[in-house]
C-alpha cells in the first residue's frame, strides 16, 4: 500500500504509542482518524498537530469496552474520508490478575477493549473495503501473547488471541486484506511506573536497552506497505520475547 494519501484509523491514537503511531503515519503523508475513548483533548491536540503540518485528520470517539460501538467508528471515517485503507488496532486495557485474583469484570473488560472490538473493528474494516479494494489491518499485540507468564492474566489471553485472530483473519480476508501483528517489547512504562523502572527491566533484555515508539512505528509501517506479507508478527523487543 502506498501511505501516502491513504486513511488509516488508530485506535487509542490520541495518547503514548498509538499517537506516535498516527503521526509517524502523518508525516508519511496518510490521513487519520484518530480513535479515542476518553482522551479528547490529546486526540484534539494530534489532530491540531497533523493539520498543523499539513496533514488531514480527524478525532472519532468510542468506547471500546461496548463493543457494539465499535463498526461506527470505520463507518465515520470512511464518511469523513471517503474511504478507509487500514485499521491499527492499537487501544488495550493493561491491568493486573494472577490466577487467583483476577475477577469476572477484570476478564470481560479485557477481552472488550482488547480483542472483541478489534475483531468488530476488523469486520466493519473489511465490509467497508469489500473484494475490489486492497487493504491493511495490523495488531499491536504483545509478546506476553506468545511466551504467557503468570501476571496480568487476561491481559495475556487477550493478546495470544490477538496473535491468533491475526491469522485467521490474514485467512479469511486474503487476497485483498492482509492482516499482521507487532508484538512490541518495553517501550513505554505502564502506568504508575517510571522510564527508571523500564530501565532496571531493560537490564534482562537481550539489547539491554529499552525500545522506541518510532521503532514500532517504523514496523507497522513496514507492514502497511508491504504487499506480500501477511498473517505475521513482528516482535520489536530486542530479544526480549526468546
Ligand atoms: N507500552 C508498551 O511498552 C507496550 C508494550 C507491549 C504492548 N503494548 C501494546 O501497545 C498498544 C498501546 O500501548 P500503550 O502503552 O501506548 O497504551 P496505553 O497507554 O495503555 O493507552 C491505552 C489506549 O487505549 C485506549 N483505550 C483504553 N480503554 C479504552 C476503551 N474502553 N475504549 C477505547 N479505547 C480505550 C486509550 O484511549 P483513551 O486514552 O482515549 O481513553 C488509549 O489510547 C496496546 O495494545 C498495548 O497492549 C504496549
């Protein structure tokens, strides 16, 4: 796909990886619709950023929880743009749960943000292209999805479903609709922590240092306008998935 001139929706695109997704894609010349659920003023403030510079762009609410709210968003884009040509599914809910204490509401508000909307997503994305068109969706997984460790349980069952509703999807959409996924690594600390505590983290990755939002960035847009790749994950880790 050429990026230039295309529209791509970013969910969560108004705050931390999803808004340096949405402008690295701006400045590749794409057009945006920038997702958000409760950040309005930084969606705002992504949207000034990209007109500022030239860019098009426009800021779509939804609460992805209610994953009914979901197909909307696409349908507001493609009305706003004409057309939509790729979907990142980047907003996620990050929230702790071991074995014993994850709740009931903890397991379905993952399961909610993190995989039932991006499928809905993923739905209307692929209604709204049809058969004649070419088009791109791709993930933000985690590598949590592929190597599960006792934490942050629902969060991990999301993303190795993620993983796997990736390649189904790369499957029953091919050939015009490829579907790929990044697994990013530590890139920006979780809420309540600081970069310190990335950096302390950063200690036991195979690159000993922590990655950036532009590396990831980088990969989805590798992925965007590649024509032949599809039903892949790209771990952007520095080893820290092995
Ligand atoms: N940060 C990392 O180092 C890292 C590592 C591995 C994987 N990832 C993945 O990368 C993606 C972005 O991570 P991040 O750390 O930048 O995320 P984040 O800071 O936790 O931001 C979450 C995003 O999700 C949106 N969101 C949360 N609840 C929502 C809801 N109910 N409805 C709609 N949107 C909702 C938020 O939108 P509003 O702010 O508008 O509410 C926000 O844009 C996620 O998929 C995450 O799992 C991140």
């Amino acid at each position: 796909m050429d990026i230039e001139g295309s529209v791509v929706v970013v969910t969560g695109g108004a705050v931390r990886l999803g808004r340096a997704l949405a402008l690295g894609l701006a400045k590749r010349g794409a057009r945006l619709a920038i997702h958000y659920n409760s950040s309005a003023g930084p969606a705002q403030a992504v949207v000034s950023q990209i007109e500022q510079a030239g860019g098009e762009a426009f800021a779509v609410q939804a609460d992805l929880s209610q994953p009914r709210q979901a197909p909307a968003v696409i349908q507001r884009s493609a009305e706003r743009f004409g057309r939509v040509d790729g979907l990142s599914n980047s907003a996620a809910i990050f929230e702790p749960g071991n074995w014993s204490d994850t709740t009931e509401e903890n397991w379905d508000k993952h399961f909610a943000v993190n995989l039932k909307s991006p499928f809905f997503l993923s739905q209307a994305f692929a209604e709204h292209v049809g058969r004649a068109r070419r088009g791109h969706i791709v993930n933000i997984a985690d590598w949590r999805g592929v190597r599960p460790g006792a934490d942050h349980v629902a969060y991990t069952l999301t993303k190795a479903a993620l993983v796997a509703m990736t390649k189904a999807l790369a499957l029953a959409l091919a050939p015009n609709i490829q579907v790929n996924a990044v697994a990013p690594g530590l890139i920006l600390p979780p809420p309540g922590k600081d970069r310190e505590y990335l950096s302390e983290l950063a200690k036991t990755v195979p690159a000993q240092r922590v990655g950036s939002s532009e590396e990831v960035t980088k990969t989805v847009i590798y992925l965007l306008e590649s024509d032949f790749v599809t039903g892949d994950l790209i771990f952007v880790t520095g080893g820290q998935h092995l």
